[in-house]
C-alpha cells in the first residue's frame, strides 16, 4: 500500500477579506439566491445565443447540454455542474459568460436527472454513471473536431476527473481538465455532512428529494417511492436507493465505485488543475494526502474558500472563477505542457 503524501500546504494566497472568511458563509454563497439577478443578467447574452442539445451518450442514453458558441472555430470548453445543481447553477452560468465573451465554443451539460431532464432515461442517477459522461464528451467532441477543455465543480469535478484518467479507453480527445472542489473520497464526504454543520445534509436532502419526486412522476411504473418518504437521512437514503434501484450491493461498493484517491488518478495523462481549499466543509482537505500525484496533475489549495466558493467580493466573478480563465485562455496559443510537465510558449 502506498504512503500518504504529506497534507497539502496553501500553494496560492487567496486572501479574501475577514468578513468573508468564513467557510460556511463562502459555500453557501457560491448559489445563494441574491446573487442570482445580477449574474444571469450579465449571462445575458450566454443565454441569448444557446441551443439545446441532446446527446447521444450510447446504450439509449442521452444527456441534455446548452451550446453558446463565441468566436468562430473557438476552442470548446465543457462545464459541468455538482450534484443536484444544473446547467443553470449561478456559478456555471458565471463562469460560462466569462468563456464565451472570450470566444470560447461553451457546452453546458447536465447530468442525467438534473435541470429538468428526469424524462430523458429511466434509470435513476447515480455517481458511477461515468460510462454515460465519456459518452456525452465524445459527442461534444464529434461536434466541434476538437479536443475539450473541461471545467467541472464539486461532483462534476469528479467526473470529469475520472473521464480523464480513462480517456485513451473511453477515446476522448481532451486538451485540459480544471476540477473545483472535487469530490475525493465519498465515504468521508458523507462523513463530513453527517457530522459537520447540519444546514448541507438538510440542503442536499431536499433538492434530492425534489428531484425524486420528478422522477417519481414521469416514470411512474418504476418508481414507487412511498415507502421511503420522510427519509431525510443520506446515508439511509443513499443505501435504500442504491440497494432497490442499481447494481450495487452494498452502500460501500457504491461509495468506492467512484472514490479518485488511491490510484484512481495514476492513469492520468491529460494536464490536470485541482483548485481546492483546506477550510472545505464537505471536501476533508486531509483526503488530498491519499491522491495519486501523475506528472500531470497540479494542486492549487488555498487556506480560504469553502466548498466552491473563493469569493473576495459579493459581486462580480470569483477568484476561482478569474483563474480558471487565466488558465484555458493561456493554453489557447500555446501548448498545455511539455511532457516533464513544465509549460512551455508555442
């Protein structure tokens, strides 16, 4: 068995103000319903320009994404939400505008049973569908003829994560991935929320629950979800649903399923940038020790945060954001990296 790597130590100073320190407050204003107004006005013109698409992901699957093309020929950047957020989660949108006004082709893609696309398949949603996600990036890229840049939160993150570390098997053409809080170890992350601030149990248990209901109702022939009404607990949750309803059997074997430490990411060949924060309330920093570190992955870990938040202001991109931008607009002219890793100008 491999020994952990020492716990990671700040590699960036995002030093927001002490009025925003706080992490509770920085998670819970990463989709707090004030910010909402000004942020989908300025993705006005995101918004304007949007086509849906159904993608065609294999095995009769098909996930639901919203393209913004910018400049012609622009470089196509996938984003992708965290769960039971949305292709219209504030800080999708948020980033989403920044790349298009910058000319980027953008795809904002859902995850199966998230937005409103419970109709779409009948099989419910669950984190290991990550043969679907390969399969929705392959369509992407057939579409523009060019390797993506991926961009994912929290979950999606993950995803996106774990797709790179199989592209060459799941023959992805990818240029970058960027992952934001990404979920690492789920046991722990279930963990955190059972024994952290009760407010993110209670939050996720209802935006779950909502969405069950969704399902519940267009695919009433599969779903009887009676018994489990009042259910609000998730590890309880999550097992009866993943007992009834996949392949798996047992809530360990599912968690794991789609944990990337280990040697999860050994395999990872495609340049790699994990923004995380060491005050994460549902991401412990202390599972960052037990990631594989390829040559191409790098870690920016800040004291400050939260869970996908990085705010230094109320109003106006984040610093998470900011980067982000900075760093698929520079690989526009040049490559990502050189093979030991190191970037290089074109």
């Amino acid at each position: 068995m491999p020994v952990p790597a020492p716990l990671q130590v700040p590699t960036e100073d995002f030093q927001p103000p002490w009025w925003l320190r706080n992490r509770h407050l920085q998670s819970m204003l990463a989709s707090v319903a004030l910010r909402r107004g000004p942020i989908v006005r300025r993705a006005h013109p995101l918004l304007a320009a949007q086509q849906e698409l159904l993608l065609d992901c294999g095995d009769e699957v098909r996930l639901q994404c919203w393209r913004s093309s910018g400049a012609v020929g622009g470089p196509p950047a996938v984003v992708l939400h965290g769960w039971e957020g949305s292709a219209e989660s504030l800080y999708v949108l948020s980033l989403s505008q920044q790349l298009y006004e910058r000319g980027f082709d953008v795809f904002r893609l859902n995850l199966r049973d998230h937005g409103e696309t419970h109709h779409l398949n009948a099989g419910l949603f669950h984190s290991c569908r990550l043969a679907e996600v390969c399969g929705a990036l392959r369509a992407v890229g057939r579409i523009t003829g060019q390797p993506l840049r991926l961009v994912g939160f929290s979950l999606g993150g993950n995803f996106l994560l774990r797709a790179a570390a199989q592209a060459h098997s799941a023959q992805l053409d990818l240029h970058s991935v960027v992952a934001v809080s990404p979920v690492l170890d789920p046991h722990e992350t279930l963990r955190a929320l059972e024994e952290g601030f009760t407010g993110y149990a209670r939050y996720f248990a209802r935006k779950w629950w909502r969405s069950l209901r969704k399902k519940e109702a267009v695919w009433p022939q599969q779903y009887d979800l009676r018994e489990l009404r009042g259910i609000n607990d998730l590890r309880r949750l999550t097992d009866e649903l993943i007992r009834r309803y996949t392949e798996f059997e047992s809530l360990d074997e599912y968690l794991y399923g789609y944990s990337i430490t280990g040697e999860r990411l050994a395999t990872l060949e495609t340049p790699s940038l994990v923004i995380t924060s060491l005050d994460d309330p549902i991401i412990p920093a202390q599972d960052l020790r037990h990631l594989a570190r390829p040559a191409r992955l790098r870690l920016v870990v800040t004291p400050y945060g939260g869970h996908c938040g990085f705010l230094d202001r109320l109003t106006g991109p984040t610093w998470a954001e900011r980067r982000i931008v900075a760093e698929l607009t520079a690989t526009v002219s040049r490559p990502a990296a050189t093979e030991s890793g190191t970037e290089k100008l074109a």
